[in-house]
C-alpha cells in the first residue's frame, strides 16, 4: 500500500475477507503518509451524498465571495468642474474625474467541484470503505469524477470484498490502466494462534497448543471470531479477570461456547434468510428423506450448512447437496433455486444492518457468504435447529 500511495496517479482497490482488518491497516498505513479522510460506502445514499459527504468533512464552504476593485473615470462639465474648489479644466468643455470603485460577487459552489478542489489543495488522500455498497450507476458517476483528480495526484483508494473487487473497473473501462488491486490475504493459522497464544498469556490462563489450534480452526480465518470464541471460552471457564494463580481452561465447555457465540451473532441474520420475503399464500413444503419438512428457503440454507459451510458455493453444488437431501418429488428446479437465492441477496442488503452476509451473484452462477458469523452459525446452531423444528 505505501508503494501504491508512492506511485500515486491510480485509484488503489483493496480487498479482503469481511471483518479481517481491512479498514484498520489502510487507515494506519494512511496516517502515516499524511492526511486522509474516509467515506462509509454503506452511508452513501446517491452520487451528490457521496461529494456532500467529503464537503462536511473537509469543511468546505458552500458559496465563495470575490471581491474586485479598480478606477473609474467620471466626466464632468466646464460649469460643474468650474465650482469645484481647486479643480481647473484644461482646453476642454468637459474634464474628468477618477474614483475607485470596489464590488464583492458570491458564486455558489457545487459539491463535486469544491470535493475535488479541496482534496487537491490540501493533498489528502480519499479512503472510500466498502466501495461495493454504492449503488453501481453512482459508483460509475464517482469513479468518472475522480479521474481528473486522480490524474493530477489525487490518492484514492477504495475497499471491498474479493469478488466485487474489479466492480470499479466494470463501470468504467477507460480507467482500467489507472486501477491497482491490492489484495489483503486470509488470515493464516500462524498468524491466528497469537490471538489466544497473547490472550491467555495475558491473563494467567493454561492452555495447549492443540487447544488453540483448535479454536482457531473454528474462526473461518477470521480474527474477530477467534477473539469472540477465546472470550466465550474464558466465561464459560469461570475466567473473568487475570489472576495471580494460574488457570486453566474447562475443555468440556468448549462446544456451549460455540453454541453460545452462534446463537447470538448469526441466529438473526439467518432467521431473516430463512423467512425469505413476504409470501402472497403459504409457501410448498419440500420433503427430506429423513423426514423433515421445510420450504425452499429453509432446504436451500439447510444444504449449505451440511456443505461446510463454505464462504463460496456453486449452484451445481447446492443442487448436488439439494439432491442428496430431498425426495426426488420434492426437488426444486433451476429457476426456483435462483428465484429464492437472489430473494435472499435482497434481504441481505435491505433488511440487515451492516455489510450484507451474503450475495447471490449471477454472472458466476454462485453463492458468496462473507459474514463469518453467519457461517459459524450454520456450522454449530442451524443443523440441530432443523432437525428439530419444522419450518414453513
């Protein structure tokens, strides 16, 4: 990142996994090569709210006054010259007579315009975080309004999840030599077993390097899930402060742990996908071959479960899953699978606080999931929900 802000001259794309830290490095990496500032894409509401924004924080005046002042020569006649106290004409019938003149004119300034301007004079570079949230005709407005900017030195640099990482490219090709994608890898197990390693450590707690492998392992590469399950672990424990004496962990709560951790950060952002949208009349119920009952909504997030979860799915998978766990009568085709599936990516975006947890994205024929908790929570709670719960 700090060879790309060297470089300059190219909108910077950064991406990487929900939640991994992609927000806290750029902005450490930008406080340190000068001033910044950064634009919330989930607060983005259209284009102009997009340069408003920037305006606020720059505190860049709406209007603008210039004033100008010059000389300007009034001809008087020979009477009126004559009965002015010390003022003689010279050969003419009329003589002139200079006063200055001074006017001040306000212009209004667009946001755009004042955006650019004040971005450039004060050389701070624009941090725009989940770019992908914008609506995409805004997105090719801005990134069309950014080019000039960029080309006389603007630093700008946009984040986003790995598969809307080229969405700027997309809505405007002539810019596509002036793009530079930074990809910020998953989180390796290495990197994520100093998480517990220094957290336990820290609080005169025992534990195995099994043991923290083993939680790691349940993080889905995500170092916010990992701390979540290290603090739930504690709890269930009976660890709630460092102590002098040391302590040691209670293997035997470990899964309540989990269960605990599942049911309250991915329980309502699932129960939300599986209701699906509002439905005109009661919804088909699909048969499993245990004997289960559930609508299609419900089937397809109970097949994504017994696949992993993964953080990304073919449809050829999830029907190849849908297969192995309905009756052959109650298998739903191609088109009620992507009906439900891009149902669901509507929800996500609209009716879920936050970054959507998933997406359906149609030109790959695929699911992505990018809310480690909701994968968690379809690991460890959604199954035996299931199979206990006939769902409509």
């Amino acid at each position: 990142m700090m060879e790309a802000l060297a470089r300059g001259y190219a909108i910077n794309v950064v991406t990487g996994p929900t939640k991994s830290g992609k927000t806290v490095l750029c902005n450490h990496v930008l406080s340190q090569a000068g001033n910044s500032i950064t634009i919330e894409g989930g607060q983005v509401r259209s284009e102009q709210d997009f340069w408003e924004q920037i305006v606020h924080a720059l505190d860049v005046p709406a209007e603008f006054t210039r004033r100008e002042s010059g000389t300007k020569n009034d001809n008087l006649t020979a009477g009126l010259a004559a009965s002015i106290p010390g003022f003689k004409a010279s050969g003419g019938a009329s003589a002139g007579i200079a006063r200055t003149t001074e006017r001040s004119i306000k212009y209004n300034v667009s946001s755009q315009r004042g955006a650019l301007e004040a971005l450039l004079e004060s050389k701070t570079s624009l941090l725009v975080d989940d770019f992908h949230y914008i609506e995409r005709d805004d997105q090719k407005k801005i990134i069309q309004a950014l080019k000039g900017a960029v080309f006389k030195g603007l630093s700008v640099i946009l984040l986003a999840v790995p598969h809307r990482a080229f969405d700027p490219m997309t809505v405007e090709q002539e810019l596509e030599g002036r793009f530079k994608h930074i990809e910020i890898p998953p989180w390796e197990i290495d990197d994520l077993l100093l998480i517990p390693e220094r957290g336990f450590n820290a609080l005169n707690v025992e534990s195995s390097n099994e043991l923290n492998k083993r939680i790691c392992n349940e993080g889905f590469g995500n170092p916010l899930l990992v701390q979540e399950i290290c603090s739930e672990f504690c709890i269930k424990s009976g660890i709630f402060f460092k102590s002098n004496e040391m302590k040691k962990l209670n293997v035997s709560a470990f899964e309540e742990s989990l269960n605990i951790i599942a049911q309250s950060k991915g329980f309502p952002k699932y129960s939300k996908l599986k209701s699906g949208p509002d439905a005109k009349k009661k919804r088909m119920l699909r048969t499993f071959k245990d004997g289960r009952s559930q609508d299609k909504y419900s089937a397809i997030l109970t097949a994504l479960s017994s696949l992993g979860p993964k953080p990304r799915t073919s449809y050829e998978d999830l029907r190849a899953e849908l297969q192995n766990l309905l009756v052959n009568t109650s298998m739903p085709a191609k088109h009620e699978v992507t009906a439900a599936l891009t149902n669901m990516s509507k929800i996500a975006k609209r009716e879920i606080e936050g970054e959507p947890p998933l997406e359906w994205v149609e030109s790959d024929d695929a699911l992505v999931i990018t809310d480690p908790f909701l994968l968690f929570y379809m690991k460890w709670a959604s199954t035996k929900l299931s199979t206990s719960v006939t769902l409509v």
